[in-house]
C-alpha cells in the first residue's frame, strides 16, 4: 500500500479492495474519502483516523467504538458502517456512500419554504428515532452531519452520518469514553445541559434539531457570536421571535411554535421523542388546528366570503316561459328559493306517504265479498274545492284534472256501512316523470339565471 504514514491515501488501494479515488471531507479525529469496491464495483465512503491521533488509546477507542455503534444503524435516513480494520496502520472505518451536499452547503438557499423544511425534518426525525431506539445518542447532530442527496424525480432524501461522539444511554455502561465534565460537540447546536457538562440523553439531539430547523427557516442561528458566546446565549438566553432574528421573511406560525418548544432550556418541556416531533410535523401540514391546539397557536378562523347574487347582463335575452310561472323570473332571491325548494320537498314527502298508504292497502287480508249491486252504487269522494277547480267539471277527464278511476278488486270494508274505493296508487313511472319535470325545469333556471339561483334547490 503506497503512502502508509500520510494523511493522503489518494490514488491508493486499502485492505486489497478499496480503491480510493477522492477526498471527500475532514474532521478533528480523521479524513473521508470516497472509494470503489474492487470486485462489487459500488462506491463506499471510507473514513480514516488521522495518524497523529494513534498515540491516544482512548482515540482509537473511540473511533472503534464508532463504527461498532454505526454498525447497529440500518435505516434510510441513516448512513451504516459496513466494515473496519487496520492497513499499514491506518485505523478505517467502511460506511454506505450517501451522494449529495452536507445539509451545512445548502445553507445559503435558506430561509427555505416550509414545506422543504417538514420534508427534511421529518427524514431527520426518523434517522434519529431509529437511533435512540437503539439506545444511540449522536451528541453531535448539526447540518455538517446531515447528507442531502437528490434522486431523478427531485426528491431530497437526508442522511445522517458522524456517530463518532454518540454514547449509549445505558445505566450500566460505565465506559463512556470521556472524562467526567468533560464538554463534547459543536458550541452552536449545543443543548444547555450538553453545554453544562451534565448526563446527557436523546433530547439533546432534540434541541440540535431545533437549531437546524430554526437556521433552515430563517437563514441565520437564533443567536451571532463564536462558539462560546452562542453556547453561553443558548444556555441562558430567550431563543428570540423568527420574524424579530430576521424581520424580512415570515414564517408559519406554527413552524416557529415547533421550533421553540424543540428549543426550550429545560429538556422537561421539549417533545418526548423524535417519533412525537414528527407527528407534530405531520400535523402542522395535515391537520393544523389539532397542530395549534397541541402547540399552544391561536390560528384564525378561515374566512369565507359570501356567494355573490347573481346579477343578469341588461341586455340578457327574455326568459323563456316555462310551465310553472313562479319559476320564470330571474333572478330568484334565496327566500324564494327556499320557499319553492321546502314546496318540492314537501311534495315529494306526499308522494312518498301516498306511495306508503297505498302498500299497505295492497297487503294481503280477508277476503269479504261485496254484492254487485253494493260496487255499482260507490261513489267517489268530494275533492276539496280550490281557487282554480271551483267551476271545473270533474266529472270529465281533463289536462288539469286526469281521471281517477278505482281498482276492479273486492275492498275490505272498515266497520259498518259501504266500504270506501281506494284511489290507484302513484306508479314508479308517476314518481320518474315527476323527478324529471322538476330537473327539467331547474336545469332551465340554472341555463338562464346561473348556478347560483339553483345551488339551494338542486
């Protein structure tokens, strides 16, 4: 293997199967170069422990204790290791190769729109969640540890990647690889109890998230300074208003409610877990008022404007007359309209009881005969008399007055005395005509007077 002591392994060949091709990126503890499988022919990302670091045992612990915790992690939003070991040595570590920018290179195109920000955040909220699930706290979480890459339909899928400071939250784990009080992780994304040197647990990470999405949303961290002023304004300082940070962009209320409460001081008062801040995130986008009652949001009431009358142009063509003259005019009021919609209901309502009666005249029952001379001499009921039928001669069938005529069929007298015809019950055919002349004469309305003088009676 050529250049065994350098920090380059550029153009080399590790282990007899990784072909290094280029560097990728560099950190405090080692340098990751991407390299092709000999024999698979796929690209891995290859992370090799910086040489100068060898003479520290708990160094190279660390880096071990790394690639065996990545190695636990298989998920989509979560780059895995997939080998280790020492060449020449080179203390390495095999990971998937995960194309794409670091989260930390597309800051520039923030403030983002929210509905990249939730796409994103809610990847991120699930590579974290498969991590604790674990038992896994990354202490270590910020864009330059997030790959973001993009497939042929333009979607971005986020990865996580970097476990090299994570521990284990596990009450018998004894060995944490640190010293006591000892400060671990990058100052701007650091969680006030992480900055205190306190037992740490996965709502750290939580509070990291917040400063990404607080970042994504406005372009800029809640707080300017160095490192240490910004841990010291995240440790004891009100994380400041978005729309205060950056006045120029407006962003969705109850993104930056989610956001602060992601960033609350107290780990107490943050989400429970990543699993709940993302069913925040889906909320927000899906259902946003059960989102502003668990967030603590008054949203406003939608508004909704009223449907404006219906006025025709002055030089609209005459109605045509139609059968029924009320409905002629345009256009309706809606008084009017309701009127005529609760006369059509009430009619059909009639039908339907006629309809009913009439079945039940037709169920089965003792048979009485009736003598001849007793059915000749019935005699149909006296209709009402109406404003239009008070001169009519009803005893003649006519347009307005069709005859009625009663069933050829023994009748079943109620009581004493004559028994009473039944009138023909109304056909399907009877309820069909009825149905469509009233369609008909709707539609006509609707053609001459606009939807909106027939949307209360259809």
């Amino acid at each position: 293997m050529e250049a065994a002591q350098s920090d380059s392994l550029v153009g080399t060949l590790l282990a007899g199967r990784y072909e290094i091709d280029r560097q990728l990126g560099d950190g405090a503890m080692g340098v990751v170069y991407r390299a092709r499988h000999t024999k698979m022919g796929r690209p891995f990302a290859v992370k090799v422990l910086r040489q100068r670091l060898l003479s520290n045992p708990k160094v190279v612990r660390r880096f071990e204790r790394e690639a065996e915790l990545a190695g636990r992690l298989h998920h989509p939003n979560v780059v895995s290791v997939v080998d280790l070991g020492v060449e020449a040595g080179h203390h390495y570590m095999v990971m998937d190769f995960a194309p794409g920018d670091s989260l930390a290179a597309l800051l520039p195109e923030a403030p983002m729109d929210a509905a990249r920000v939730i796409a994103l955040a809610r990847q991120l909220c699930d590579g974290l969640q498969h991590a604790h699930d674990l038992g896994l706290v990354h202490r270590d979480f910020k864009p330059e540890n997030v790959i973001v890459g993009v497939d042929e339909r333009g979607v971005e899928t986020a990865r996580i990647v970097d476990f090299g400071v994570a521990i284990l939250r596990e009450a018998a784990d004894s060995d944490r690889l640190t010293t006591a009080g000892m400060v671990v992780g990058t100052p701007h994304y650091m969680a006030p109890e992480q900055a205190l040197g306190k037992d740490l647990d996965h709502r750290c990470d939580l509070f990291a998230l917040g400063i990404i999405l607080y970042e994504l949303l406005t372009g800029k961290l809640p707080f300017d300074g160095d490192g240490v002023d910004i841990a010291r304004a995240n440790l004891s300082h009100a994380t400041p208003p978005m729309g205060t940070r950056v006045p120029t962009v407006t962003v969705d209320p109850l993104l930056e409610a989610l956001v602060r409460k992601l960033l609350e001081k107290n780990r107490d008062k943050r989400p429970a877990s990543a699993r709940e801040t993302r069913e925040l995130l889906d909320l927000i986008e899906h259902h946003r008022f059960a989102a502003a009652r668990l967030l603590g949001v008054d949203l406003p009431e939608p508004a909704y404007e009223p449907i404006p009358e219906l006025e025709l142009p002055a030089d609209a063509a005459e109605p045509v007359p139609v059968a029924v003259p009320e409905l002629a005019t345009a256009p309706v009021p809606r008084a009017s309209r309701r009127r005529i919609a609760a006369i059509s209901i009430t009619a059909i309502a009639l039908l339907a009881a006629a309809i009913t009666t009439a079945e039940l005249a037709h169920r089965p029952a003792a048979a009485v005969p009736v003598p001849a001379a007793q059915v000749a001499t019935l005699e149909m009921p006296a209709l009402p008399p109406t404003e239009t039928s008070a001169h009519d001669d009803l005893s003649s069938p006519s347009p307005a007055h069709p005859a009625i005529t009663a069933p050829a069929r023994p009748m079943s007298p109620v009581g004493p005395g004559p028994a009473t015809p039944e009138l023909a019950a109304p056909s399907a055919n009877d309820v069909a005509l009825l149905y469509g002349s009233v369609g008909r004469e709707l539609k006509d309305l609707e053609r001459r007077a606009g939807e909106d003088a027939t949307i209360d009676l259809w």
